[in-house]
C-alpha cells in the first residue's frame, strides 16, 4: 500500500496505484507518492510528512 497526495486538493489517499481522479476533487490531476520507507515515521503504509506538503504556501507558476 502506497500514499498518494493529490497535487490539486492535498487529499492523501492509501492505493497501490494512483488513480485517474482524484477521489475528493474528481479532478485529473497528479498525485505525489508520499509513503513513508524510514521508521522514523512508522514505515511503509504510514505518511511521510516530509513529502506531503500542506497546502498553505503553495507556488504556482503564473
Ligand atoms: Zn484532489
């Protein structure tokens, strides 16, 4: 089971793989693989919170 963060809405999700939609937004959008692998957050099945990023401060381009 990996975690998935949704690049539109910041919804983290547990899937193998990503899926076409966004299962919060609906929207296709990409999805950022935030697993944990280090103990340090309790291993595989768990979120790193060093990769999934809050949605405040978010920089777009544009
Ligand atoms: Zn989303």
């Amino acid at each position: 089971m990996n975690q998935w963060q949704c690049s539109n809405c910041g919804y983290i999700f547990g899937a193998e793989t990503p899926p076409d939609k966004c299962p919060s937004c609906k929207e296709a959008c990409t999805f950022q693989n935030v697993t944990c692998y280090i103990p340090e957050c309790g291993g595989p099945g768990n979120i790193d919170p060093r990769l999934a990023t809050s949605k405040k401060g978010d920089t777009k381009k544009g």
